[in-house]
C-alpha cells in the first residue's frame, strides 16, 4: 500500500492555461442543469478539485450555484479555500472538504458531479459511477475529463526509469500510480449500460510548452509526484533521478523553433440521466 502523494500546487498550476481548456472543453458539452428548469439554484461536487481554480470557473457557468469541491490533498486544499471559498459574484457559494474519490458518496442530491484530470488517481473508479449517477437529481449529469497519454514518451519513460536495477528497490512501480483509466469505448459502455445518454470523446491537444525543459516542468506538477514523495528527504536522490530523467525528455522531446511540442491526450466523458 503506497502513502498519497504529497502535491505541490504552485509547481501544478505552472502549465494551467493548457491544463484548464480541456475541463473549458468539457464544460461546453454539458448540458442544462435541471435547477434551471426548477428555478433553484444549481447543486454541484467537483472531485479531485485541486487547487480550485478550475471548480471557480464552474462559477462562471452557473453563477448561483453551490459547489463543493472535494480532493484527498491537504496542500491543495489549503490554496483551494485560501484562493476560491466563500460567495462567488453571482450569489453562490464555493466551499472545499477533505475526501478521497475511492469511497466519495454523494451526500445530498447533485445537479452535476464533474471531475477533472483526477479519475486516473482512483483504481477502479469506474466501480462508483451507479453510487453517484445515483445521487444526481433526475436530469442531472456526472462529467469527467482523464488524461489518456501513458504510453506517450513523457510517461513511458518515466515508468522505465523507475524499473532499472539502481531504482527499482525504492521506485518500483511509483512510476505509473496514475493509470487507472480505461478506453474511452470502455467507458461508453459503462455509462450507457447504466442507463445514462453518454457523450464520450478523445482530444489529442498539440502543446506548445516554453522555457526550459518544459515538459519536466510539467510533470513535475503531476506525475511525478508519487516519486518525489517516495524519495522526499533524499535531496541526494531526487536531484539523480531528475537528472536521469531529464535526459531522456529532451531527447524525447527536442526544443523547436517556436518551443518544445508536448502532444497529450485526454478522454471526456459525460453521462445524462435522462428525466
Ligand atoms: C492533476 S490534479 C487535478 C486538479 C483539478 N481538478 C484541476 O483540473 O486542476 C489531480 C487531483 O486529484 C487529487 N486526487 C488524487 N487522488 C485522489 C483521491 N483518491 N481522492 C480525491 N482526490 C484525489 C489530487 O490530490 C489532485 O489535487
């Protein structure tokens, strides 16, 4: 059994303008909420909500809703509640709690649950979605967004890396904690078998990243985080294993004219209970 990884939400929100528009994407495929038609303010729980700024936006859409988000990490919830909590302009309210997406149980009805780029985190989510198309309001919908590029270079490597002989002993399989995820057809089959309409979509989204080695920077915000946890305290250890693996991404992963290319695919997925 492995200890969460510990976050680093300034490190995370390095890249959040290219990490915000697929759950910008995501929300447009949404549709209506039934507190709209019922003429109350709309119910919402974003899990895995990280550092807020992305649940904040949901704020945008339905400016009078309640929204909670939900995460397992201490430290991004600390930037969550300092940054986000409290009333939004619209007359709505934004609050934050400690909970881990594995055993998460909606607690009251929900117009929408949604999730962004925190279901790979969960082994067997998959295994929730009855519990909570069970606690949406009928018309309600649960709508996510899971990053699908873990056989790209950036995460291959990094799950090698971690199998050779020198890391091995310490790293094992810290290397690919976050592939929980399944075929975007897989999830239509899931959702659609639950009686919901789904609308399940891939993107692969051509990143153009700047400074240097950036696509370290990048996942030294997300996937590589249960490593730097594994060797925290080893100052040692971390600056090899980054050196190591910040080789074999600037090879993968070559400086062009215009920045560094950085290709990632994601997976949507939104399931509509129909009224
Ligand atoms: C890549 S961040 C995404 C944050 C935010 N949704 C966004 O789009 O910016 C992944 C988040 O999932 C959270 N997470 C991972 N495993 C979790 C779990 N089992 N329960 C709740 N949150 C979890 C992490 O703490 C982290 O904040």
């Amino acid at each position: 059994m492995h200890s969460a990884p510990i976050w680093d939400p300034q490190q995370y929100l390095h890249h959040s303008s290219h990490r915000t528009r697929p759950f910008l994407d995501l929300l447009a495929r949404i549709p209506e909420l039934p507190a709209a038609k019922e003429g109350r303010p709309a119910r919402i729980a974003d899990i895995g909500c990280g550092p807020g700024n992305v649940t904040a936006l949901l704020a945008e859409r339905w400016p009078d809703a309640h929204i909670t988000g939900f995460d397992l990490s201490r430290e991004m919830l600390e930037l969550a509640d300092k940054e986000h909590a409290g009333t939004t302009p619209g007359g709505g309210w934004l609050d934050f709690r400690r909970a881990d997406a594995a055993h998460w149980t909606p607690d009251e009805p929900y117009d929408l649950i949604v999730s962004n780029a925190a279901l790979q985190w969960v082994p067997n989510h998959p295994e929730s979605f009855p519990i909570w198309l069970d606690g949406l309001t009928t018309g309600g919908t649960l709508a996510f967004q899971v990053p699908a590029n873990f056989t790209s270079p950036s995460h291959a490597l990094l799950g090698e890396l971690c199998e050779t002989p020198q890391w091995r002993p310490r790293l094992a399989d810290q290397g690919r904690r976050f592939v929980h995820i399944l075929d975007a057809t897989d999830y239509l089959g899931r959702l659609t078998d639950l009686g919901c309409t789904a609308d399940v979509w891939e993107t692969v989204y051509s990143q153009l990243l700047q400074g240097e080695d950036p696509v370290l920077d990048w996942v030294k915000g997300t996937a590589l985080r249960p490593v730097l946890t594994a060797l925290e305290g080893d100052d040692e250890a971390v600056a090899e294993f980054l050196s190591q693996y910040r080789d074999l991404l600037r090879k993968a992963y070559p400086p062009g004219p215009h920045g560094t290319v950085f290709p990632f695919r994601r997976i949507f997925a939104i399931a509509h209970k129909e009224y």
